[in-house]
C-alpha cells in the first residue's frame, strides 16, 4: 500500500474463508445446547468490508437467569470433581483449539478486522497455551499459595471486550474452570462468532453442560449477566467507564470482581538502547491490532539526544506498514473494529491537530468500504494535551521527549491509568529501576505486547483491579482455605 519507491509491493496472498462454517443466525449457549433467545436479534459485521456475517440472538433478563441456573446445576458436580479430572477436558479443549486453530483464526479476523498473521500466530496459539497452561493447575490447586484445600467460588458472570474476542475468553474461562467455577460469559455485540465457535468446541469436548454458558448481546445484557444475585465472581474486561459502573452495580454484595480497564501506557526510549530493535519495539506497541490494545505502548517517550534519529527511523518504518484486507498474510493493519470506534479514533486525532500536535501519516490507500485509519504519529505533544491522556484505543501514537530517568519516570506515571510500561535500555542496572518506579502492572523490557500464560496481567489506579494468568489469575477464582490458617 505505501508509495515508498523503496518498498517493493507484494502480490495479494488471501487465506481463504471457505474453512469457516458460518451459519445465518445464531442462538444462545444455555445448559449445553443452542436455544432461542427471547430479545431482539442483532448483526455481526465483517468490519473490513460491512457486510453482515451473522444474526445473533440477543438474551434478556429472564435467558440470562436461565444461564445462571445452568451454572448453579453444574456447578454441584463440576466443583466436585477431582482437579485431574476437570484438567482432561481443558487438555482436551486445547488440543481441539489447536486442532481447529486455522478455522478460529479465519473466523476471528473476518468478524473483528484484525490481520491474519496476528490471528494465527498471536491470538489463537496464546488462546491454546491458555488453555493448557491451566489444565496443569486443575489437579494442584493446593500449590497455589492459597491454603491446601482452596475452593471454587461458585458461578462466574465473565464480560468481555471486542479487541480480543477469543483469547479475552480463554483468559476467562480457562482459570475459572480449572478452579472448579462455572461460567455464564458475555462476548462483545461485535464479536461473537468465535465465542460461539468455542461453545461448538465445548461440545465437541463433552464438556458437562451447563460447566460453560454463553450469551450474546449489548450491554444491557452484560448488566444483567454481572447483576444477577445467583452470581458469585464477576470478571470483566472493558472500558473503564462501564468497569467503574459495574463496580457501583456489585458494591455491598459479596460478589468478588476483578476488572481489567483502559490503559495510556508509556513506552520509554532511553539514549543507549538498540534504536532499530526500538522501533521495532515501538511499532508493535502501538499498532499490534490496530491499536486496540488496553496496555498499548500508546505514549512513546523519547530521550531528547535520540529523538529526532528514532523519529527519522520510526517514520521509514512506519511507511513499510501494510494496511487493508485482514485476510492477507501480508497485512500488517487490519480494519478498525466498528464505526463507533472509527468516529472516536478520528474525533481524538483531531482534538490532537486542534490543541496543536503535529500529525502525520505515511501516505496510504485506504479501502473504500469498510472502516480504516492510517497508522497515525503525532509529535509536539505535551502532558496536557488529550492525545496524551485519552485512551485513543487505535493506531496513534502520541510522542513526547525527556532528559532524565526521572523525568521519564515522572511523565510515565502522570497518566490516570497503570496497566503496562515498556523501557528501552541496553543497561539491566536501569531497567529494574524504572521496573521499580513506574506504576503499571507490566513492565516489558527490551520487548512489548508480549502475553504468557504463565505471566500475571493486570492494572493499577483506573485500569482495574486483580490479575489474570499464572498463579496469581488462580487467587481470582478461589477461595483461601482458612481453617487451615493459610
Ligand atoms: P465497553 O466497556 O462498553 O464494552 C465491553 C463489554 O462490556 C462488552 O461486552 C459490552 O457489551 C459490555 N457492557 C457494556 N455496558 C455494560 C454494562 N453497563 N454492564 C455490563 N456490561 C456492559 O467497551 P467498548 O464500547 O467495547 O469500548 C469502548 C472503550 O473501552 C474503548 O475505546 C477503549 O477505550 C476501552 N476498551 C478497553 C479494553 C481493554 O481491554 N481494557 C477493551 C475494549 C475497550
Ligand atoms: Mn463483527
């Protein structure tokens, strides 16, 4: 797509979607079977090309309390079982995962915008290794820290966002089951064709019915999932207003919550690092999955001797970047996930022109149909601009510069949000400093967007509370064993 005279063009290279089996309408995931929903059906579109893939079924209050119940039956077995029994269903539903992977990946690109390169080898293989990893943990719960009997907690309502349908859901489901919960999850309005794909899955594994539950719908669905007083876990993924909502819904219950927010991370370059790897570093940070990534390095920092060299490079990079059709294995943007979110990228890279940052893109050919935004760089911007604060939650990086650690470390934390940071330095004695001083759940080093199963997840201050994956994600499914004092 870029006019670059020293970028060569690629000729297309589509995967082919004659893999995917997509059906006209769906129904609801309830007790093990796909049964009607009583609200009014809505669409799921192809966002790169606006096309309808699907009607969905959207489930009102009493559905929903039909999914609770569900959950509450399966609960009484489930919960029972032994650890190593539970942990062969989740082996088993990793390997068909892995089984059908080039299925779900197809399926995920065409119904969320995202390229297939990303869907195959990120997405898909994380949403497998999710799986496994907590498989191990079913039969050794008592290692994890909490006391040598610790307890499910009962039904889990699990509300996710669209940017990561799939692997959202096995960041949910796979802990919750393998600590003996049962879920009723809500996928995102836009993105239910995987969610419903893995209800398939859970079939095709045997899994007991009623173990996993899922309901399609918006967010008066969502309230009703997170609401309902048969409900003992809530997990939620999303923006922080709806988190913050959620939060007032369940306070004085004693339902536990765990919240994954916004972010407004800092990706911070220091003098001495390895500038090409940088970029490298700089460009996965802010334009993996267009942007639509809670803990993308959304505000790069650069130390002042550096930064007209990282920008002179970052900007040779970015023209190499390939926007369009997410079925080709050359994309490297695909499209943007709705036109809600297309209209609030736009609005906030125009508050960014107007509070006077100066914008610039590589010249690009956008597809006519479908919704699109050119990988965008905004320099010039200071602490106090919108483009600096806002979750922008696209391809837009905001650049600002330092001169000292401190100073990096003082503009990194000036953000409402904590959720990641990426330091680039060729100095270990550094990096463990800035680990240290910055608030943010994750600190990459020399590396960013890179998710581990084995690896907690999770923000500080507006970006949420609680963590998820590794040891730590188990305590959010559990209940300490306290007689045994632990
Ligand atoms: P959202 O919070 O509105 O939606 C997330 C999920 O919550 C969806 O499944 C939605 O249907 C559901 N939901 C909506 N209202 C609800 C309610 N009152 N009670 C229960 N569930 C409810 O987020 P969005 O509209 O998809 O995106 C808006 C912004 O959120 C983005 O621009 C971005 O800033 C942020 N976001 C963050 C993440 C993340 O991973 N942290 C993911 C997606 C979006
Ligand atoms: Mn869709």
């Amino acid at each position: 797509m870029a006019n670059d005279p020293n970028v060569f063009e690629y000729a297309p290279a589509p995967e082919s979607r004659s893999i995917v089996d997509i059906k006209p309408s769906y129904g609801l995931f309830i007790d093990g079977e796909f049964v009607d929903g009583h609200g009014s059906a809505f669409k799921s579109i192809n966002p790169a090309t606006e096309e309808t893939l699907a009607e969905i079924a959207e489930a009102d209050d009493a559905d929903v309390d039909k999914a609770v119940k569900a959950a509450r039956k399966a609960f009484r077995t489930w919960s029972r079982m032994p650890g190593k029994e539970r942990s062969k269903y989740l082996y088993r539903i990793a390997r068909i995962i892995q089984e059908r992977s080039r299925e779900l990946a197809v399926l995920e690109s065409i119904d969320n915008g995202k390229p297939i390169k990303e869907s195959r080898d990120v997405d898909v293989p994380v949403v497998a290794a999710h799986f496994f990893y907590y498989a191990g943990w079913a039969d050794k719960l008592e290692y994890a820290g909490l006391g040598p009997n610790p307890q499910p907690l009962g039904v889990a309502a699990q509300v996710i966002p669209w940017n990561f349908p799939l692997l959202m859901l096995a960041w949910k489901v796979a802990p919750a089951l393998a600590c003996g919960n049962t879920v009723v999850l809500k996928p995102a309005e836009t993105t239910p064709l995987t969610a419903l794909l893995f209800a398939e899955i859970c079939q095709q594994a045997d899994l007991p019915p009623g173990v996993v539950n899922i309901v399609t719908g918006a967010g008066a669905t969502g309230q009703a999932v997170v609401s309902h007083p048969d409900v003992d876990k809530v997990a939620f993924t999303g923006s922080t207003d709806v988190g913050k909502a959620i939060a007032r819904a369940i306070a004085g219950t004693d339902k536990k919550a765990t919240l994954e927010l916004g972010g407004k991370a800092a990706n911070i370059v220091f003098d001495d690092a390895a500038l090409d790897q940088a970029v490298e570093g700089i460009v996965s940070g802010i334009f993996f999955n267009q942007g639509h990534v809670c803990c993308a390095g959304s505000r790069l920092l650069l130390q002042e001797s550096v930064a007209d060299e990282v920008m002179a490079k970052l900007k040779r990079r970015m023209g190499t970047l390939r926007v369009g059709d997410p079925l080709d294995k050359n994309t490297d943007i695909g499209a943007i996930n709705s036109a809600e979110q297309l209209a609030r990228i736009r609005a906030l890279a125009e508050i960014g022109e107007d509070e006077g940052a100066e914008r610039w893109s590589p010249p690009c050919e956008l597809p006519s149909a479908g919704f699109w935004f050119p990988p965008t760089v905004f320099t010039g911007v200071s602490q106090a601009h919108r483009i600096a604060r806002d979750e922008i939650f696209g391809p837009v990086l905001s650049v600002l510069t330092f001169r000292t650690p401190s100073e990096a470390v003082e503009k990194a934390n000036n953000t409402p949000y904590g959720l990641s940071a990426g330091v680039w330095t060729e100095k270990g004695s550094r990096i463990l400093h800035m680990a240290d001083q910055l608030r943010a759940g994750v600190v990459w080093a020399n590396t960013f967007n890179k998710f581990d199963p084995a690896s907690p997840f999770g923000g500080y201050k507006e970006s949420g509370y609680g963590r998820e994956g590794g040891r730590q994600g188990l305590s959010a499914y559990l209940k300490a064993d306290t007689k045994a004092g632990a």
